[in-house]
C-alpha cells in the first residue's frame, strides 16, 4: 500500500476513526457509518459548497508557529485548534489527528437552521411529489429540523410544470438551488444548458434561451436532484414510490452494462433507475436506457406458443422444435448476444445434440460508441457467448454465410433465438425454403414463418448474468413475473433439451446452469451464481486476446485491443 | 467631458494625500493636467530603479490596510501571492463601490482616473502582473468612460502596454464593467463575474485569490482607494507613510458621511486623530436643529448600528482601557472594531430621531435581500426572510415575537455562509433588534392605519 493511502487517523465526536487519506469529511464520515447530512454535495460531481447542510466543527492539533513543535495541553495530549466558524465537509479534507463535531450543540443549530431556510419557501406538497418517500428534505427535516414553522410571511411563487426537455419536467418551487443538475450537465453529459435565472431566493432553474435538456442523459438530474424539483416526464405522477419494489438489474442496450435498479408493483415496471457501481457505471445511465421496461407490455409481445400459426401448448410445441431440429439436412443457429450466459450456454448443449456441423452466429449491433455509458457493442452479452464457446469470433451484423448456405440448400432447419433474421440479412423467400424454429420476446418479421414459436422472457422475468465489455460477469434479477402462458427461467432450452437428449435433466435456473458450466466454462471455474456479487467479477480474458473487439473507450473502460484504438 | 461637480470648501483640519488635487478648480482629469501635477514620476521611477521586491517592502512597512471593507493589510495580502506557480498573475483593481453610504472611490475615478491608473501600474510592477483589470460597477457609466479614456492615453505615452518605458516589462489595463450586483464586490464573486460566470462567490478554502483566483490563477483584488495609495506609499517610503495616522491604523482614509447631517460628503482625514463625534460635528456640521441622534452606522449598511448614548468600555489591543460614547470612538480601523462594529467602507450614516428605526432596519433587509446572490442557503432565504418581517413590521403588521425570530434568523445566517454577504445581511438585523430591542417589540403596539399615512412606501 502506498504511502498516500494509508488511512488517517481523526477523532469523530472524541471517538478515534480510520478513515482514507484524502477524502472529504462526508466521504471520510460516511465510510465509518456516520452520515453528515448534504444536498448539494455528490461524490461523482465537483464541489459547490452551497447547501450549507454540511457545516460541522473541526479542529486540528495545534503547532507552535516559531518552532512548529505541537502545542500540548495540560494532560500531555495535543492541542486541538477549533476553527471558530463552521466548516463545510464537503470542502474539508480530512487530515491526520483531526477532530470533527458533528453532535455539538452548534452543528446542531446549523442543521436546523438550513433545514429551516430550505422549508420556508417550499411547497410542502409532499402529498403530490413524486419524491416524497425518497427526499432528502423529508428525510433530513425529520432527522434534523426543529420540526416546526415559525414563517407566516407569503412563500415566494414560481414556475411548477417547466418542460426542461422532452424527458424532464421541473417544478421550480420545489428546487433548492443546490446545483447537482448543472453541474451534472456540465461535468459528465458535456452538455451544458442549464443555469440560473435571477437572484436571491427568486432564483430559477431554467435551459439557456434555445436550448433544451434533451442528451441521452437528461433523466440522471432527476435522480440526483435531492428533492421533487426534477421529474421524470414519464414516471411523474404515476406511482408513489414507498409501493415499489426494487430488483437489482443491468442495462441491456450495449456491453457496457450499466447497473439498474429496476421498479416495480404488482408485476408491473415502472421506472429503471441506475445503480452506483464505481467500477462500471459510476452513478449513472442513459437514458434510452430507462425506456426498455416498455418492451415487456408492448403490442408485438410474443406470449403464446404455436405450430405454424396455431396456437399450441408449451410442451407439444417444444416436442415439434426439437422434431425439426432432428429433422435430416443441415441446422444452423442463429442466437443473440442480447441472451444471458445461461441461455448462450444451454443453446451450446442444444447444438451438442444435433448431428454434424451446426454453423452458429450472433447478430452484431455496431454503433458508434459516445465516450460514455454507450458502448460501441449494442449486444450487452457477446462475450458471454464467446466464453460459453457459442461462438468463436467477433459477430457480424449480416448472415452472409447464413445466407449463402440456406441459398445452396445445404442448411434446412434454423434454430433463431432472440433475433429477427430477416432483419440480418435472411429474407423472406429464404425463409420460406426452411423450417425455422423461432424462439423470442417479441413477435418480428420473421417469426410469421417459423414452424414453430416459442415465447421467451425479457430481462425483467428473469435472472441470469451478462459480461460486459471488461469481461466483468453481472449479475440481474426478476423483477416481474412473465407472461402467464411462458414457461419460467429457462425452461423453454432446459425442456427443448430433455426432448432431443431424455438423459438431460436440469433445474431451469441460473444457479443449475451455473452448477453445470462452472466445470465446463475456465473462466467460471469454481464459481457458483449466488457467488456473483452486485458489483460483478471481472474473469480472466486471455483467451479472447486475439480478438478485435469493436469498444472504444468510455467511462470507467479503456480497450485492450489494438483495432480500437486506432 | 468633465461634468462631475467640485467640493469648494475643504475643511482645513482634512489631510488630503489621495483627493490632493481632485477638488481643485483648475485640476481636470487629462494625463497632461495630472503630469504636470507631478503624475507618473513616481511610477517612472519605480520601474526604473526599484525592484518588485523592494516596492513589496515598502507597502509591507507601510503597514496599509484595505479600503474596501476588511482592513486586511495590503502587504500581507500581497505576501500570500503565489509567486510560484508558473501561471500568469493577475491584478484587479475593485471599483464595484456598493456598499451603501459609500462615494469614495467615485470620487477618485471621477476626478483623478490617473492617479488610481499609476497606483495600479507600480502594483502591477511590484506582483509582476501579466494584466490587470478595472472592475468598476455598471452604475458608474461616467466612470468607466473616464477610465477608458485615461487608459487609452497613459497607453499612447507608453504608461501601460507593452515594454513599459522600456522596463521590459509589460502589462495591459483594461476597465470590466460590472452588470449592477452588489455581490460582485465581493472579490471571488467579482472575479467569477470577469470570467463572464454568475457571481457566486467561491468557496474558501481552496479558492484564495493569491493562489487559485482569475482562471485559477494567482490575483490580487485591490479596492481604488488601497491602490491610489500604492502611488503616495512609493513616493514617501513605506515607514514614512506609516508615520501618518496611528500605529495599525496608518494613513489616511476617506470617510463618505451621510444620512442626517448638515454637510453629508467626503472627508480625507488621518487615522485615528479624530473620533467619529468629530466628524458629525466638526466635518459634518452636526444635526439639522431641533433633532437629536438616535443611531450611527459606523462602516457602510452592513455594519452593526450604535445607538445613541450607548457606551462601549473595554480594554484596547495595547492593553490600555478605553470607555467611549460612540462620539468617542477614534475614527479609524481598530476604534469601531473595539466598539463592537467596523469601519467597513468608511459610509458612517447618521440617523436622526426622525425616523423609525424599524423602517430604516426594513429599508436596509430590502436591499441585502435583492443583493443575496441566491448561492448558499442562509443568505438566499434568510435575508429575503428577514425582509418579509420587517417589511410586514413596518407596514403594520408586527407582532412581539417578531424582535426574537429575526434575531434568531440573524444567528443562522452569520458565520455560516460562502461568503460575508451572510454577515453583510445578518450584522443590521442583529443589531438593531440587540439595540433597538424595545423599539422592535413596541412596534407591536402601534396602530395599522399609522403605516398608510406614511408618504413613501416599503415593499
């Protein structure tokens, strides 16, 4: 351990702490359990200073100014110098033999002093905020207000539905002025267009003239706003959030795989926030990001099993997918880089069962990566898929070979699994030349000539894993139960197969998987999927080194490989 | 050009080193006139044969302590420069005079810009200034336009720019004129509004200006009255200038005196050689007849009041005791501080008993509160809070209570905010209700329709 992060001695209220070098006193607090309330301060954001919550007494031993020996009291013990005025934790670093109050009398005073300040020209219409439940005014003026009023004056008036974007609707009365938001815009979406109108207490969050908060992470305000200032458009209005239950989740829109909480009630989602992991995502998400729950209740929603066309049970139509599969003339599969670690690796058994050489692809979704939380790889699990050995190289975005073969006839059945092929470059008058077996969440062009169908879970009816670009293993949990004709977990690949092998027998859950792959899989060696953490594993990547990943560097990611870069 | 109207008596007890000239009749604000009044001798001298070094010394011994409102010494101000950090050092000169009761500074951009233009040139000198800036407030448009004339001509004759008179050294000057906010007197807030931000003042620590000030780089924020100085410490020497006024309190300064007295003005006078009876009395004429002094306030708007016949004892940093009416407080630095106040911007206001003192309180919230930046929580709301009160106080509406709750908001205000604005708004509030209490809590008692009759209105 270097030097500089050798803990630091302090003295928290007379009690002796270690707390990391060079953090600031809310940092260095909150790492030994005690909270110095705040709102404007955050730790991914620079500091403002502004909200005033944070005020505590702090004093460090005192020196001689000529010798610069320390200056003793009577018992031997150093001198502590108390700094007259409050000081700001947020702005104060911690240093060795420091001595922080946070329960005197003053500090005391202070809190309900701003608690006070911050009450006096606010709402109060807690009864219809959107925060209430999870707002630091609520919490902090329980915890540290007097708990009464003593303002009789008129409150001041202000703006209460401003469109700030076409995502974020602010309620100007509610906003404490605490700045988290612009210097959100500024710091991290380098998207600056919010500021302050007027002055004093009549000041106004506002977008400067013609422009507006619409980046792809307009919605991280409303998550950081402390209080019921910013609101999602979307979620505004709609749920009382003490109702919601929250499952932890990761973000399927690229490999970089932002950590969510997602939220719901009675089996329905209504919001996907994100969830810190300083290693992946810092605090942050797109905001596209936190649209995809609409998937699960949208129109196309593939929920009913069927033999061409027709309407069948779970359990015949699986019998006639596996039927095809055995079906003479060549099979190839074509899965997704959107399926967990556990589909990817029971679709691999799948394709152990069927004879001779079973050509295997994923869809690639190439985009431009944006330096931040969107990575070039729209897929949130290829190397998911690479580790399990689905697939051996970098996937392209069209079937080309797909093509060629089912073309020259040497391929007659296609497993597809959560991709629309004719969307890759399979067209429809190929379709109609092979039994496709079509496994997914959504209905799609293609599975109008499947043979059979096949209804998958989205992300939010499942647990499972993904591996994100820094081959970090994540883990995601059900949040929601399916749509009541689809078979639960994975059992639409665990029962496909029991009918292609009778000897196959396995729990259509990731930990079973996870049971099974750990002895097959290198990386997961030893590992078991109630062992993943929430903030996920990175595994080791040698094998995939000669690989050209498409990435290029983003927040908390920089590629290894050499075709990324340049 | 020059519409700006000349004292004719100047009371011969004054001791005018920086308003020297400014008042005379045929003095006018050309460089020609000011040159042959021995203008930028001083400067031309300095750069030629002293070192920044020594020119540090001299305002060290002169022991100058800051016009604008804190009376921190110059030179120690200076010393805490950060000379090594390799970014380049700015220096601005503070002409954001908005303290209320406060006219010096205009006085010396209106009447002698050059004076100020080689104060500040010697200090550029003296900090080895890479540029330096003017930040005069945007209601003084004749100012700025005085300034950038004066400029454009010490420029021509090779006074600022490049290659000073061939010293090598080079440093430009250039007049920012402020957008009308009180705030931007502040000196972190004055250099975030330079750098064409919201004038929030900054955090302190980190954000010292003589290590992380304009573009984070190392400043010195001067008032105009300090820096005219410069010039006149140079001239005599920094121990001979500290021979004027009394020790700690050295020189002279220009005391802005207003409100109700015969002979509101400016008068340069030494420090400590004079109490602020005097300058009622002596300099300002006393009170209009028949009306007595009900409270003083002794350094701007923000000051803590006095009232009349209070008296303040208690023993003086030499250790020597002192029992004062507030006539006897020594006109200078130390004296109002001792006296529980400050001499802030030198703006003594005098309030006679014609007034009530609850509507010149209400007058003073009115203005802290449209000054409040909105920046920290207890300025923002606490001064607008404060204002409220005393407004419905003064417009009939009081209550007993009222004298307790603003002193209590006045306490959850000082020392806590970003920056002094906080005691600049909580100091009135605190004082007048501390020393006006019965005034506050009788208020009470007065009837409503007394308000209605008053000829102005407060809001």
């Amino acid at each position: 351990m270097s030097e500089e992060n050798q803990p630091v001695t302090v003295f928290i209220d007379g009690e002796q702490a270690e707390v990391p070098a060079g953090s600031n006193l809310v940092d260095a607090l909150e790492s030994v359990g005690k909270e110095i309330p705040h709102y404007c301060y955050h730790p991914k954001l620079s500091v403002s200073g502004n909200c005033r919550m944070c005020l505590v007494e702090m004093g460090t031993p005192g020196r001689d100014r000529a010798t610069g020996e320390p200056i003793l009291d009577d018992d031997g013990n150093p001198k502590i110098m108390w700094v007259p005025k409050p000081v700001i934790g947020c702005a104060t670093s911690v240093s060795p033999g420091m001595h922080i109050r946070t329960e005197s009398e003053q500090v005391k005073s202070c809190r309900e002093g701003v608690m006070e300040f911050l009450l006096v020209n606010h709402p109060l219409d807690c009864p219809i905020c959107d925060q209430a439940g999870e707002c630091r005014l609520q919490e902090f003026a329980t915890d540290y207000g007097r708990g009464y009023s003593r303002f009789i004056e008129q409150k001041n008036v202000k703006p209460k539905r401003t469109r700030l974007g076409p995502r974020v609707t602010l309620d100007d009365e509610r906003c404490i002025l605490c700045s988290r938001c612009i210097r959100f815009c500024e710091e991290i979406a380098d998207d600056p267009v919010l500021g302050f109108i007027d002055r004093g207490s009549y000041s106004t969050l506002t977008t400067f003239p013609g422009s507006e908060l619409a980046n792809n992470y307009s919605l991280n305000t409303v998550d950081i706003c402390p209080v019921g200032a910013l609101t999602s458009t979307d979620f505004r209005f709609k749920m009382r959030v003490w109702f919601l239950k929250e499952t932890l989740s990761i973000d399927t829109e690229s490999s970089v795989g932002c950590n969510t909480i997602v939220s719901s009630r009675e089996g329905r989602i209504y919001r996907i926030t994100p969830r810190r992991n300083d290693l992946v995502n810092d605090c942050w998400m797109p905001d596209s990001g936190r649209a995809l729950y609409k998937e699960v209740d949208s129109d196309d929603r593939l929920i009913q099993y069927a033999i061409e066309g027709r309407p069948a049970k779970a359990d015949e139509a699986i019998s006639v997918a596996a039927g095809k599969l055995l079906e003479e003339g060549g099979v190839a599969i074509v899965a997704s880089g959107r399926l967990s670690v556990e589909e990817q690796y029971l679709i691999q058994l799948v394709r152990g069962q069927i004879s001779g050489i079973v050509p295997t692809y994923l869809v690639a979704r190439h985009a431009e990566g944006d330096g931040k939380l969107l990575s070039a790889d729209r897929n949130p699990n290829v190397r998911g898929a690479l580790l399990t050995g689905l697939v051996d190289s970098i996937p392209e975005s069209e079937l080309t070979e797909l093509n060629s073969l089912i073309s020259e006839g040497s391929i007659k059945t296609v497993l597809a699994v959560g991709e629309d092929i004719t969307e890759a470059g399979i067209p429809v008058d190929l379709l109609k030349k092979i039994n496709l077996v079509y496994m997914g969440t959504h209905h799609t062009e293609c599975s109008q000539y499947a043979a059979v169908e096949l209804p998958l879970l989205t992300v939010f009816e499942k647990s499972g894993t993904f591996v994100n670009q820094q081959f970090r293993v994540q883990k995601f949990s059900q949040a929601i139960p399916g749509p009541g004709p689809v078979l639960q977990g994975f059992a639409n690949l665990t029962g496909l197969l029991e009918k292609l092998d009778p000897s196959f027998s396995m729990e259509p859950t990731p930990a079973a998987v996870w049971e099974d792959m750990a002895g097959k899989v290198p990386e997961f060696a030893g590992m078991d999927f109630d062992g993943v953490p929430s903030t996920g594993i990175v595994l080791k990547d040698e094998r995939f080194a000669g690989l050209s990943f498409v990435e290029t560097a983003g927040m908390n990611f920089e590629p290894k490989n050499a075709l990324a870069e340049a | 050009m020059n519409s700006v109207n000349k004292s004719t008596e100047i009371h011969p007890d004054e001791r005018r080193i920086i308003l020297k000239y400014a008042d005379n009749a045929d003095f006018d604000i050309s460089i020609d006139c000011y040159k042959k009044h021995g203008g930028y001798e001083v400067m031309k001298k300095a750069y030629a044969s002293s070192t920044p070094e020594q020119l540090c010394q001299e305002v060290m011994d002169s022991e100058i302590r800051g016009r604008g409102g804190a009376g921190f010494p110059a030179g120690m101000k200076w010393k805490f420069l950060d000379r090594k950090s390799g970014k380049p050092i700015y220096l601005i000169c503070n002409a954001d005079e908005s303290e209320p009761g406060t006219f010096k500074d205009r006085q010396i951009i209106h009447k002698d810009p050059h004076q100020l233009i080689e104060g500040m040139m010697i200090t550029a000198f003296a900090i080895n200034a890479a540029q330096a800036f003017i930040y005069i407030r945007e209601e003084m448009p004749l100012g700025a336009q005085i300034l950038n004339e004066a400029i454009e001509e010490a420029r021509k004759e090779n006074l600022v720019g490049d290659n000073i008179q061939g010293s090598g050294f080079s440093c430009d000057l250039i007049v920012h004129r402020g957008a009308a906010a009180y705030i931007c007197g502040e000196e972190t807030g004055l250099i975030e509004s330079i750098e064409g931000k919201r004038a929030y003042p900054r955090i302190k620590p980190p954000y010292f200006p003589a290590a992380l000030g304009l573009y984070m780089c190392p400043t010195i924020v001067n008032n105009v009255e300090t820096l005219c100085n410069v010039k006149h410490i140079v001239e005599m020497g920094g121990k001979e200038y500290a021979s004027i006024g009394t020790p700690g309190n050295t020189g002279t300064r220009i005391w802005c005196l207003s409100g109700h007295v015969r002979n509101p003005g400016y008068y340069e006078l030494e420090n400590g050689k004079f109490t602020y009876g005097d300058l009622i009395y002596k300099f300002g004429g006393g009170l209009r007849e028949g009306r007595a002094l009900q409270a003083l306030i002794p350094g701007g708007s923000s000051a803590k009041v006095w009232r009349a016949g209070e008296r303040f004892a208690g023993k003086l940093r030499g250790g020597e005791s002192f029992d004062w009416g507030i006539e006897d407080v020594p006109l200078d630095f130390d004296g109002p501080m001792a006296a529980g106040s400050m001499s802030g911007s030198g703006a003594v206001i005098v309030v006679d008993d014609s007034v009530d003192i609850v509507e010149v309180l209400a007058n003073i919230n009115a203005f802290y509160a449209h000054e409040s930046c909105g920046q920290c929580t207890p300025c923002r709301e606490g001064s607008l809070w404060m204002k409220k009160i005393t407004t419905r106080m003064a417009n009939g509406g009081a209550r007993e209570e009222d004298a307790d709750l603003l002193a209590s908001i006045g306490e959850q205000i000082a020392g806590r905010t970003v920056c002094a604005h906080g005691e600049a708004c909580a100091w009135p509030t605190q004082s007048f209700v501390a020393k006006f209490r019965d005034k506050f809590i009788d208020k009470a008692k007065e009837d409503p329709e007394k308000a209605k009759s008053r000829e102005f209105r407060l809001i």
